[in-house]
C-alpha cells in the first residue's frame, strides 16, 4: 500500500512556484532591457537625424555612403520591407526611417532643396543628390 | 508560531517589492531610450556655414548678395517652403562695414522669433527654445572698382524635434 505523505508535498511544490515566478520575473526584465538597448526605436531616430544632416550639408552631385548594417539587421530581424526601411519625401524635405513593420517610423526634415534619391547595396545605404530639376 | 502564515505574507510581500523594483527598471530603460538626441546646434551650424560658404568665394563677398532681387533660397540650395511661416529653422544675413555699420539690409528667413528667443536661452539654458550659432567672417568686396573690407554675420537657428509617423507615405 502506498501512503502519499500530501503533508510534506505541500511546502515543495510552493518553493518550486515561487522560484519559477521570480526567475520569470526576472527573465522578463532582463529581456524588455536587451530588447529596448538594441532597439528598432534608438536606431530609427539616429538614423532618421544622421542622415537629414548629411543632406543639409551636402551638395549637388554627391554620393553619399551610410553604413546601414545594424538597420538591415534590426529590419531583417523584425520582418520589415528593406524598401520601407528609410524613405526620402522630396515633397515636405523629411528622412522617414522605420524599422519595424506597421509601426510607423522616425521623420526628420532637412532644409536643402535637392532631388533626393537612396538605395540600398548590401550592407550601405547610397544617397544620391542631384538638382532639384534633374 | 503561526509559520505558514507568516510564509505566505512574505511571499506577497516579496512579489510586491519585485513589482516595484521592475516598475522602476522599466521607467527607467524607457525614459533612457525615449530620450531626444538634440542635434538642434548641429543643424544650426551646418546651416550658418552653409550661407557662408555659398555667399563668399575666395575671401570675397559674392556681388549676387547686394542685386536687388537677391534669392539665397536658389543661390544656396536651400527649400523656401521649409523657411515658411511656422518653420522649425532661422537664419539672418548681417553684412557690417569696417565702422560697424550696416552696409545692406538684413537678409531673413525662416521663424524671426528664434533671435530673442537664443538670446533669453543663452542665459537660463531652457530646454524648448530654439538653438543658435553665429558664424562671424571678414570679407572683401568690389564695390565701384575699389576693393572694401566687410564683415559678414549669419546666424542660424534650429528647434526641430523628431516627429514619430504613423503611415509611411511618400
């Protein structure tokens, strides 16, 4: 005959409970600080502004090379479309750099009246200034 | 001595000090990584030597510069719709002689509030005013087939936040 000592089960199965919870608690922790440190949120800003101050200092005629992997990695990583990555709107002079899918993006303006287009090659994202007419 | 009691209690208690603990961590790395990179004084410099550098060549004023119908907007590649009413941008084209005196009338664009209000900051250090940068150089210049010196001032002024879109569209 088996006797199940239910007493002494008690206490074992609360430690276990408890340790699981706290050690979620602090996974969950750990997790939301990797993930905001090496966020899309931090990159999209610093790209969006990076580039909206090399159009305001550039000139006609240039080829402009950004260094662009941790975007396509971030991009990549969260499903997004490399083509809606980093938008240039001739129209209302703004960088729009969004690298996460359906969740909007940065935008920052620039003042340079140029015609503005961008490209992606591999790694490197390629600006390339002409006339506003060209 | 009520043992498990006291067990339980602590427990709750431990799940409540954890909350706040990760209540303050989460605060925290989000108003870290929330935070603006202010590259307001940036843009103002890059602004300012921008005009300077289209206006001046070699050490000499451009003529352009005192034609009446003078456009910077087309002579330094600078989008005229982005200087408009409301803009986040300012810049003012000073031109003195050697005395001090103003040699043409100013030239201006962008939101003109900008000036007084660099110049309240400048003093308190406020966190929403505009930032500016003066950029001061000594200039010749041909006027009536003599050469004169003058001195150019342009100051330029950002206060350009970033703007989080909700809809791609280009």
């Amino acid at each position: 005959m088996i006797i199940k000592n239910k007493k002494g089960d008690a206490p074992i199965i609360e430690t276990v409970i408890f340790i699981t919870l706290n050690v979620a608690f602090f996974v969950l922790f750990l997790v939301f600080i990797f993930r905001s440190a090496a966020g899309a949120v931090v990159y999209e800003q610093a790209y969006a502004k990076q580039i909206a101050l090399l159009l305001d200092g550039a000139k006609p005629g240039m080829a402009i090379v950004v260094n662009f992997e941790p975007g396509i990695r971030i991009a990549d990583k969260n499903k997004q479309n490399l083509d809606e990555a980093v938008k240039i709107n001739n129209e209302t002079n703004s960088v729009i750099v969004s690298l996460l899918p359906g969740k909007g993006g940065v935008s920052y303006q620039f003042f340079s009246d140029y015609n503005i287009q961008t490209r992606l090659d591999k790694t490197s994202l390629i600006i390339n200034v002409g006339e506003k007419n060209e | 001595m009520n043992k498990k009691g006291t067990e339980k209690i602590l427990s709750v208690w431990w799940f409540f000090v954890i909350a706040v603990i990760g209540f303050g961590i989460v605060a925290g790395v989000l108003i870290y990584y929330s935070a603006e990179a202010d590259v307001r004084e940036v843009e103002a410099d890059v602004l300012s030597g921008k005009i300077v550098n289209c206006i001046s060549e070699q050490g000499f004023l451009k003529n352009d510069v005192f034609v009446k119908n003078f456009d910077i907007y087309s002579v330094c590649g600078l989008d005229k719709e982005v200087f408009s009413s409301g803009s986040n941008f300012y810049f003012r084209i000073s031109v003195f002689d050697e005395t001090g005196k103003l040699f043409r009338e100013n030239i201006i664009g962008g939101d003109a509030s900008f000036e007084k209000d660099c110049k309240i900051a400048t003093g308190i250090g406020a966190k929403r005013f505009p930032k500016c940068v003066t950029k001061n150089k000594s200039l010749f210049f041909f006027v009536e087939g003599e050469i004169k010196k003058i001195n150019l001032e342009v100051l330029a002024g950002s206060n350009q936040i970033t703007r989080k879109v909700l809809v791609i569209g280009v």
